[in-house]
C-alpha cells in the first residue's frame, strides 16, 4: 500500500473512532521498512518474484478493464531477467504516518514478525539464518516457511535489537509488536549452535530457544 493509502486507511478509522492502528511491516514475503544500519533489508528483501497470481492480476487488468487488477509500474523492476515486485517505506515515511495518525488520536503498533516468518530479512542477509551458504528467497507463496532466524547465533540476535532499536525512535509509543507466530524448530534441532544453546539452557524442547529469544527481545 502507498503511503497515501495509509493515510485514507487513518482517515477512515478516526471516522469509526478506532484509535490503534497495527501495523504489520515485514513477513516472509518482503520487508517494507528502511532500516539504515541494514540497508539490504529493503534493497533485497523488500522485493519478490512474480508470481503467477501477479500475471493473473495484469491479464485481468487488460481483459477487463478494471484498474482494481492493476500492478503500479514503480512497484516493478527487472533484476538479472527476473521481474520483481515490492516496494517499502522510507523512515520519513513512517514518521510522517505516525504524525498523521496522532493528529487524529490513533496510536501505531508497528510489528517486525520473528524469530519466524523472516524470510524477506534472511534473504538480505543468510548469515543469521540456519543454513548461511543457502540463502532463502523471498517467499512468493503464502503458508509457514522452515526457515527461520538462528536464535542461537549470538549475531543474529543482535541484528534483530538493533532493528527493534533503531525503530523505537520512529515509534515513541510502550508497545511494540515482535510476532511470534508459526516459528518451526526443524531448522534448529539440526544446527549445531542450537543444539549447544539447548543444552546450555538445560532444556529438552527446542521450543525453548523461541522462548529465550522472546525474553532477550
């Protein structure tokens, strides 16, 4: 979504009186917003293959004449032959989305999902990931992917405080989303710096790493 259309989303809840906007910036389908310490987190990660449901979109826009189907051409660009489609906030962009909202009294809950649903992150950098030397794409599908941040990786989990850091002078509010959600262990319970930080931690249940992680963030 456009800035503008943000916006229009801001305008509409003030209408309704709904006062807090949460707002989802990264999955495992792109990261959308600039992070300056780790500028290849948008360069890279904010953009994505077409997929088939892309074209679908173009054919319909072209059969039908219906702008709803339509693909912004500045949210396309070619790389090395392939057509990749994206986009993502600048962090004056969020700070002017975060003045609009408060003029009209509506606080922004940003969420930067981990230590799942982070492809579009270890896409830019595989070193924080399980496995470095295959890095992941950028997920063009939905569902739950196996890859996921190396928690164990003392350097991994720096990269994500230093995100969450960098965001929490763009978000002067007490709350801050960090997702959670559909995180397997597959990756985890064979790398050999998980398996360290498991036993150190003296636990049985790779589920425990997520849990340290939460706590640390």
């Amino acid at each position: 979504y456009t800035k503008e259309e943000v916006m229009e989303l801001l305008d509409l809840m003030a209408l309704y009186k709904m006062n807090k906007f949460h707002w989802h910036l990264t999955d495992d389908q792109g990261w959308r917003l600039e992070i300056k310490q780790y500028p290849l987190l948008t360069e890279k990660g904010a953009w994505r293959k077409f997929n088939n449901h892309d074209r679908d979109c173009m054919k319909y826009a072209a059969e039908q004449d219906n702008p709803d189907y339509e693909i912004p051409t500045d949210k396309m660009q070619i790389v090395e032959g392939d057509t990749l489609y994206g986009g993502f906030y600048t962090q004056e962009d969020a700070r002017e989305i975060v003045q609009y909202a408060a003029e009209r009294y509506i606080t922004v809950i940003p969420e930067i999902d981990m230590p799942g649903h982070m492809m579009g992150a270890l896409h830019a950098y595989p070193e924080y990931c399980c496995h470095p030397d295959r890095a992941p794409e950028v997920w063009i599908n939905g569902g739950v992917s196996q890859d996921v941040l190396n928690v164990a990786n003392p350097e991994a989990v720096q990269f994500a405080k230093n995100i969450i850091t960098e965001l929490c002078d763009i978000f002067p509010y007490p709350y801050f989303h960090i997702g959670g959600d559909e995180c397997p262990t597959t990756q985890w319970e064979s790398n050999a710096l998980c398996q360290a930080k498991l036993k150190q931690l003296g636990k049985n249940s790779y589920r425990a790493l997520q849990t340290e992680f939460i706590r640390e963030i």
